[in-house]
C-alpha cells in the first residue's frame, strides 16, 4: 500500500494547479466579455446619436460624468451633458457622431476600462458635408455588474468639407 504521506502532497499540488488554471481562465474570459460589453454598449450609444434620442443616452453615463468635448468645454453631471445633447440633436445640420475603439483596456481590479479611439461628427452644411474628426479617451466604470462612462475627453484634430471649418 503506498504511503499516505506521499500521496496527499501530490493530490494537493493536483487540485491546486487545476484550480489555479481554471482561476486563469475564468478571468481572461471575464476580461474579454468586459471588453466586447463595453464594445456592444458604444455601438448602441452610436445608434442612439444617429436616431437622435436624447432619452437613451442617459443610461450610458454615470450620474457624475465628465466630458471634455472636442472643444475644449467642460460638460459635469448627467443632465449637463443631455441638455448639450438636446442643442446638439436641435441643430438641423446635425446628423451624427460616431464614436470607434481602436483599443479597451481594462485595469486589473476589473473595476475600471480605458477605451480609445477615433471620433467622427457629421453636418449637412449648405455647402457640402462637413465632417469633424478626432481621438478620444473614455473611462469606463462598472457598478452593480453594469459597465457607464465615468468621463471622456475628445480632441478635435480636423475638419473638412465646408466652409464653416475655417470658424
């Protein structure tokens, strides 16, 4: 009969280099649905921009959220940035913006996301389509199991297509 002792240490390092493995793997899993959340939640903040529905933008944002826009203005709190979405939605040249991730990083607690990438706001001007563009950071922040935007920062770098850009 083999040896008690010589069998617990190696039936421990077994359960011990599963569990570790599978810990590994649940995590990266977890990391990767966050990012392709957070990937589905921007595309469906675009759809709202693009049908102009000021009442589901929202449900994107914390109550405390901070944008930065291309700008330069400062934009605080919920219904700050949804009244500058109203004057937004108001102008009738306005068509959209679109918002796309180059990059999602998320930090090591899980609890935060970096997301990067490229900003294109379109008007129909009377003199041809004038197009902004940009990057742009957003801080995600997730609560209660739900991803929102903590803040956002959008650098305008260039226009074209109207006359209006020279402004």
């Amino acid at each position: 009969m083999p040896n008690a002792f010589f069998i617990r240490p190696k039936v421990i390092t077994g359960l011990a280099l599963v569990l570790f493995v599978f810990i590994l793997d649940f995590s990266g899993k977890q990391s990767g649905d966050d990012e392709q959340t957070i990937r589905r939640l921007r595309a469906d903040f675009n759809r709202a921009i693009a049908a102009h529905d000021v009442g589901a933008l929202p449900k994107f944002w914390r109550e405390d959220v901070r944008i930065t826009t291309g700008a330069g203005r400062q934009l605080s709190g919920r219904d700050a940035v949804r009244v500058a979405f109203e004057a937004i939605f108001a102008d009738a040249t306005f068509i959209t913006y679109t918002r796309t991730p180059d990059r999602v990083e998320l930090s090591a607690s899980g609890v935060r996301a970096a997301e990067s990438g490229h900003w294109l706001g379109q008007w129909k001007k009377p003199d041809g389509m004038m197009e902004w563009r940009g990057t742009y950071l957003a801080m995600w922040r997730k609560e209660s199991g739900q991803w929102l935007i903590q803040s956002e920062l959008y650098v305008s770098l260039r226009c074209s297509g109207s006359k209006e850009c020279a402004e």
